[in-house]
C-alpha cells in the first residue's frame, strides 16, 4: 500500500476514532486540552510509522495504546504532584498492563460514557456559544481547525483562538469530567442540543457564503445527535431533535437546482427527498412521543417537519395540523420567528389574507430587523394579493439583508418577476 493510501485509510480511521480516544484519555488525565494533545501525538507516531511498518490489524487500538503510551511518558516527564500521579498513573498503566497482556485494547470499553461526558464538557455554559460549537467540531465531529474556519466562513486563527480559550477555560474552571445529575443534566443537555442543532442549521441554510447548504455540517450534526441518541436511549428531547434532524436532512436533494440555486419547498421534486432518512425521522419522532415527549421544542417542530414529510405533494400538506403545532410551539416557546412561520402556515391554510395581518404584528420586532426572511415572507403575501409593486419592494429589502449568495439571487429575481 502507498504512501498516499496509508494517509488516506488513516484520515478515515482518525474521523472515526478521534472522539473516542480523546474522551477515553480525557477520563484518565482529567483535563480534555492534554488529551488532545495526547491523542494528536498518537496521529503523528501513525503517520510516521504506518507507511512503513503497515496498517495494524486494529487501527483504533493502535491509536488508543499509543495515545496511553503517550499519557504514560507526559505524566513521568513532568513528574506532576505524587497525588495526580499514584491516582492517574495506576490507572493508566493499569490499563496498559491488560493491553499488553491482551495484545490489544478495546477501544469500546466504556465508551458510551466517555463520549457522553466529553459531549457534556465541550457544550458547557460556561463557554460562550461560538467556543462551545468549535470545540464540539474539533473534539466531537473529528474537523480540523481549517475545515470549521471554512463551514462559518471565519479566519482560521479566530477558530484556533476560540479553541484554545476554550480548553484554558475549562482547565481553570476546572469543570469536571463527568455528566451531570439531577436539574444540572437536564440544563446542561439543553445547552448541548442548543450546540448541535446550531450546527446543523448553519449547515442546512448557511448564513452567508456562495452555497446555500454545508451538506457536511448537517451531516456531522446527525452523527453526533444519533451519538448521542445512543447514550440517553430515555432523553424525549434528544429523539425529537433527532427527528427533526432527519426530517429536515431528507429534502437537501430537492433544495438546489443543477447549478446550486434554491428551490422553493412548493416547487421541489418530493421524489428526491430521501425516504430513508424520513422513515428514520419519523421512528425517532413516535419515540420521542412514546417518551412523553410530544410537546418539547425539538419534538413539535419535528412533528411540522412531518406534516411536509408526509405529504407526497404540496397539496397533500395538512396545514391546518401545522398551525395548530405552530400556536403550540408558540406558547412552548414564545419568538417572534415561530409567529413567522405560523404566518407561513396559516397563509396556506387560510389564506394569504389571514396571514398578512400576523406578519404586520410582528414587523417592528427589534429581533426580526436584520431578518430576512421576515420581507421575504411579507413580499410572498403581497405577491398572493395582487400587490405586486410592494411585493417588490418587499423581496429587494429582503435581499439587500440576506448575506448569502444563492439567496440574496433568488429574492433579486422574485423582486424582478413582480415589476414585470
């Protein structure tokens, strides 16, 4: 095998196995900066010795032997305090003693918990909301510091910065390793589905850029929410943003033309939309509710997700479902965005009439004044109403607010197609 296939198979085997060697090392060196650290020197060791000595038979093992190796020589080196050291030394070197006598480590063994934990550390509150995201891509999703500077459209040193304040954060913070109990889990696992779901938005509509979609961030946001799944099997919460995940992912296909522009939902071609990702949806969605989980945030919008999902043409749509879960979701969680997207359901239900009034209600909303698609929705109203001349208006104020590309194309033409 060459050289070039070697660096290959072992770009393949580190997205798969960084997270967990990263949260197994974490555990045992308590400190999630070091362990990077740890397992990167194992990378390195690989790239020099793989092309060389061949693939193992076990690439993961290798990598987690060579990372404990690692953490075994850092923890002598630096003769940390006799505490630190008779505690994580022995454990380290205990779990290097069974490897050797084995011949291999299970890189598995207890993974579930590490993960979790790691998951739980990277989305901690008290990291602000663009460190808690990098750190989740970087330790999580396996992306180098370039790969999350071009998904955010951001310079390469400001992720680096974001990373390593982060890390020096949570080391002086000195934030346990481990997942919380009681009323501290339950506000810190809002605090990591808030970080997964930013993610998968970015990907699904990025917010600036010449693409409409980042396939794979919303890729990397599934994985890790199915990760997640995994390890709270119980949490209605985590299989609702799972569904709605699923739900949203099945119609990337359908959302781009030949060329990359946009295509409106009511004009899709719903034979694109990957079925199998809608039945996984849907699967997540009912455990979820089986859960008892029909009425939290993610689960609800799943739930309008569906009604799009279920339907094979736009026809078939049962809007007034849809509204009745948007005025649910609405007093769930009360935003001026969710008022938006019932306008949307209610137009489609009732009428562009009945719509038109709810938007002007929320017009002068400070949140929505840089919001774009607040005059997209308006102009689609005053289009619907025969009022083309401030439907214009309304889609070339919505694209001289939209920062991507594709979009601000898109809204341009709608605004062109009104004046003739």
């Amino acid at each position: 095998m060459g050289e070039r296939d070697v660096h290959s198979t072992l770009n393949a085997v580190w997205r798969m196995e960084a997270a967990k060697i990263i949260a197994a090392l974490a555990r045992q060196v308590r400190d999630v900066g070091l362990a990077e650290e740890l397992a990167q020197d194992a990378l390195l060791a690989a790239l020099e010795r793989w092309p060389t000595d061949g693939i193992p038979d076990n690439p993961g093992a290798w990598l987690m032997t060579t990372a404990r190796n690692r953490a075994i020589d850092r923890l002598r080196h630096f003769q940390l305090q006799r505490r630190k050291q008779d505690a994580l030394g022995y454990e380290i070197e205990r779990d290097q003693l069974a490897a050797q006598a084995s011949q291999q480590v299970d890189p598995d063994d207890d993974i579930g918990d590490d993960l979790l934990r790691l998951m739980f550390v990277a989305c901690h509150p008290v990291l602000g909301t663009e460190a808690r995201v990098a750190l989740t891509l970087r330790m999580l999703g396996g992306l180098a510091t370039d790969e999350i500077a071009r998904a955010f459209l951001v310079p390469e040193a400001t992720v680096a910065q974001r990373i390593v304040r982060a890390k020096r954060t949570l080391s002086e913070r000195q934030v346990p390793f481990e997942v919380p109990r009681g009323e501290e889990r339950d506000a810190r696992l809002g605090s990591v589905l808030e970080v997964l779901y930013l993610i998968f938005n970015e990907g699904y509509a990025a917010t600036a850029g010449d693409d409409l979609m980042r396939p794979a961030l919303c890729e990397e946001a599934l994985r890790l929410c199915r990760v997640l799944a995994r390890l709270a099997p119980r949490d209605p919460e985590v299989h609702g943003l799972l569904a709605l995940m699923a739900l949203q992912a099945s119609r990337q296909r359908a959302r781009v033309d030949a060329s990359g522009a946009p295509v409106l939902l009511a004009d899709q071609d719903r034979s694109r939309w990957d079925r199998l990702l809608i039945r996984h949806g849907l699967t997540a969605l009912a455990r979820a509710s089986a859960l008892g989980g029909a009425g939290g945030p993610y689960a609800l919008q799943a739930a309008i997700a569906a009604c799009h999902a279920r339907a094979r043409r736009v026809e078939d749509t049962d809007w007034m479902l849809m509204t009745a879960l948007y005025a649910r979701l609405a007093e769930r969680v009360p935003s001026p965005v969710v008022e938006l997207n019932r306008a949307v359901a209610v137009s489609m239900a009732e009428g562009p009439a009945a719509a038109l009034p709810l938007v002007e209600a929320i017009a002068e909303h400070p949140a929505l004044r840089q919001y774009h698609l607040l005059p997209t929705v308006r102009g689609d109203l005053l289009q619907k109403l025969g009022r083309h001349g401030e439907a214009r208006a309304a889609f070339e104020q919505a694209a001289a607010l939209a920062r991507n590309a594709r979009e601000k194309a898109l809204l341009l033409a709608r605004a062109e197609a009104c004046g003739s």
